[in-house]
C-alpha cells in the first residue's frame, strides 16, 4: 500500500513540476506565445477565406470575420490568467470601464481620429476626387451603431487589450516606448494581412505596403495614449472612431477609383500626428506630461 502511495505522489510531483516548468517558460517569452497564440488562432480564421472566389459570398465568413478579430484579447487573457492570475484579468477589464476618470484622453482621442480621416477626405473633395452628395444626415447616422459595433464585435477593444494591455507592458520593460511601438506596429499589420487579400471587401484594393506605414504610426498614436493616460479607454476610442469613420468612407473613395489615395492620404496625417508626438514627448517614454509655469513670488 505504501508503494502505491509513493508513485501516486511521485506522478502527481512530476505533473506539477512539468506544469510549473511550462508556466515558468511562458513568464519567461510572454512576447512571444502571445504572437503565436494571436497568430495561431486569427489566422486559422482569415486564411481559409484568402482563396475563395468571393469571401462576402461565403458560408459562415461573418462569423469567422467577427471571432478572428477576438485572437489578440484571446491571447492577452489567456497569458495574464496563466502568469499573473485572475485578479490581474479583472484589473484589465477594470480598465476598459474606467470611463470617467479617462474623458479628457477620450476626448483627444476622438478628435485626433476625426482630423486624421477628415483631412484626407476634404483633400480629395477639394481636388474633386471624390463625391459627398450621395452622403446624408441618415447615412451618418448609421455611423454610431457602426462605432459599437465596431468596439464590441470587429476588434477595436479586442485589439487594444492585446496589443496595448498586453504587449506593449511586456516590450516596454526592456525596449523604449517607440521602439516598442514599431515593434507591434510591423506584427499588428502582419496579423491584419489575409484581410487585404478577401476577394470582394474593399480592403482587397488597398496596398499591403502601406497598411503597415499605417500600423506603425497608429501603433505610435495609440502608445502616447495610453502611456499617457494609464488606462486603454483612450487608445480604444481612437481605434473604434478611425476605424468606423476609415470603413464609412473607403467604399466612396473607391466608387471613384482613388481609394489607394486616399489610403495614402489619411497614413500620411497618421505619420504626421506620430512625428509631432515623438517632437514633443520624446520617443523613451512617450508621455505627455503638462506643467504650468508657477508665477515668479513677488
């Protein structure tokens, strides 16, 4: 009897040592298993729709579409349960509904997301590149459901948890915030890639090249924001309103054959935001940071 008992704790020591040795080997690359896990998961998704004929015309593509944008928020809570505990799971999702303590930055951050789409736009409707007459005030409308739509089902806070809540606290513990930053910048365009090549979505017309001159900067924006802020409520709103306001215009733009322009365009705004933020905060650590001038004692 006390043989059986003696491999029975044997093997159950042996289990628990080998679950440790792999939880320490997780703590140990977070970075990586959570590109492999994001990856791993969102493009099993994407991937089987990159040789279809027509992916809008497929069985089950919206669903696909929809629980593939989940792989990065998959990912982060998945590593933070296993490294860090449920508490810490919580504490992040704590963040998403810290609402108002974070009005200024979601303020910022919806007017810097309108400016970088607008500009572009009014740039091509002055050149007469494109045309705003088909648009109303009930077409417009349809962007606010657009918005929760896009917050809640096509990535905008699944993204910002993983990219932000998750990888960019593990990069920034040794890297600058900028370097961090292209860091995610350059995988988040990969993780967006097989969307650019759904045969029929508008995406299927812009250039690869430039996405990720697009995630570099935005994933520039978006750490100035939260490292800012402290808090994910901000990157989340200017990712929700880019991309709600990017998907309302793009098929205008490419009803007239200058959707590539104005890709280029709203990047181009996007780099320039980057480039006046890292003039000013600095690339370590990106953070704003106000002080007003105390007035000399008399």
């Amino acid at each position: 009897m006390g043989k059986y008992k003696y491999i029975s704790n044997w093997h159950y020591q042996t289990k628990e040592s080998i679950v440790l040795t792999k939880l320490a080997w997780i703590s140990k690359y977070p970075s990586i298993w959570y590109l492999v896990i994001s990856f791993a998961f969102s493009w099993a998704l994407f991937l089987p729709y990159v040789y279809v004929e027509n992916a809008l015309e497929s069985d089950f593509f919206l669903i696909a579409r929809i629980l593939s944008s989940f792989g990065p928020a998959l990912a982060a809570v998945v590593l933070i349960r296993l490294t860090e505990g449920k508490n810490a799971v919580k504490k992040l999702f704590r963040d998403i509904l810290s609402i108002s303590s974070n009005q200024k930055w979601m303020a910022v951050a919806a007017g810097l997301a309108f400016l970088a789409v607008l500009i572009p736009l009014a740039v091509l409707v002055y050149m007469h590149e494109i045309s705003l007459a088909s648009v109303t005030a009930r077409n417009l409308l349809i962007l606010i459901p657009n918005f929760v739509l896009s917050l809640l089902l096509f990535g905008s806070i699944t993204d910002e948890i993983g990219w932000r809540g998750f990888l960019l606290a593990k990069l920034q513990q040794n890297h600058t915030a900028v370097s961090a930053s292209v860091i995610i910048g350059l995988f988040w365009g990969l993780w967006q890639l097989p969307t650019y090549y759904f045969s029929g979505l508008v995406e299927s017309n812009l250039s690869p090249i430039w996405l990720f001159i697009e995630s570099v900067a935005l994933s520039i924006i978006l750490t100035w924001i939260y490292n800012s802020s402290k808090s994910l409520v901000g990157s989340i709103v200017f990712n929700g309103v880019y991309r709600t306001l990017t998907q309302f215009f793009l098929p205008l733009s490419e009803a007239t054959g200058n959707i590539v322009a104005f890709q280029q365009l709203y990047t181009g705004v996007l780099v320039n935001i980057a480039l006046i933020v890292l003039l000013f905060c600095g690339g370590k650590k990106l953070v704003f940071s106000f002080q007003p001038r105390k007035s000399e004692e008399r």
